[in-house]
C-alpha cells in the first residue's frame, strides 16, 4: 500500500512538472534578467506591440535586456525565443546583422534551429526565401550574403557571427 501512494505521489509529481519543462521560452522583456549566455546579444520583439518604442530591438546588457538607441550598429550576436525574428541583411539600408560566416546554437534539449534568407537580385526585385534547417541539438552553420535583403531566425538559438 505505501509501494502504491508513492508510485501514485511520484506520477502525479511528474506529471505536474513535465508542463513546466516542456514549455517555450519566456520572450526578453525590457528591464527583464537575461541568462549569462546571451551577454551582449541582441533580440527583437516577437510581436508588434502598439505602444511608442515597444518593437525596439533588447540587448542583454549586464545582466539585463536594454533597449537599443535606434539607428544601431549591426549586431553579430542574436537571440531568439522560437518564433521568427526578422532582420535586414547588408542589401537593405540600416542592416541589423552583417554578412559572413554564422551559426545558430540550439539552447535548450531538443531545439533546432531555423533560418531563412532572401537575396536582392536586382532593385526592387529579391529572391526567393531560402531556408536552411538545424538538426535538433546541433550547431547550424551557413553564409549570410552581402546582397542578403532579409534575414529570419528562429527556434530557441543563439546567433553568432563567426570571425
């Protein structure tokens, strides 16, 4: 009989935190805490928001998600959440990231990464989108062009520019 209530206390106790660890990443908030590993990254607001100011981009700074005086430099480090964060390649005015080697590091068990790119072919045509996929647990590796338009990651990853 006791064998049974601990089994049954032991489900129930599963159970109730499997919700807790299966669940998406908490999206960077302004003024927030931010995790040691994303020091210095940059994120964008996953959805737009109505009030002034709030789809500014966050940079975790000491500790801490702080806005970005616009216009910004382009940022070689990016966070993201799990849904898309779109950013403009060095083929558009005011990029948010520059062109060269990068990769996109899941940060959670099971996570992949995702990106997806657009190319300028010629003023005011771009191309196609051209999406490239991590496998879960594995480092993404890939080229961001110079004449990229549009750049979207996504999935629970840090984005890094390499060299």
């Amino acid at each position: 009989m006791i064998r049974t209530a601990v089994a049954m206390a032991a489900v129930a106790v599963a159970t109730a935190v499997a919700p807790l660890c299966a669940a998406d990443p908490v999206a960077p908030q302004q003024d927030q805490p931010c995790p040691p590993t994303a020091d210095e990254a940059t994120t964008m607001p996953t959805t737009p928001a109505p009030t002034a100011g709030a789809n500014t981009p966050l940079q975790c700074h000491e500790g801490r998600w702080q806005p970005v005086a616009l216009p910004a430099d382009p940022s070689d480090r990016w966070w993201s959440t799990g849904p898309v964060i779109a950013l403009r390649g060095q083929g558009m005015r005011n990029p948010n990231l520059m062109s060269g080697k990068w990769s996109g590091t899941p940060l959670g068990p099971g996570n992949r990464c995702h990106v997806e790119q657009r190319a300028v072919i010629s003023a005011g045509v771009v191309s196609a989108p051209a999406a490239t996929d991590g496998e879960p647990d594995q480092t993404l590796h890939f080229d961001v062009a110079p004449t990229a338009s549009s750049v979207e990651f996504s999935g629970y990853c840090l984005w890094t520019r390499l060299g």
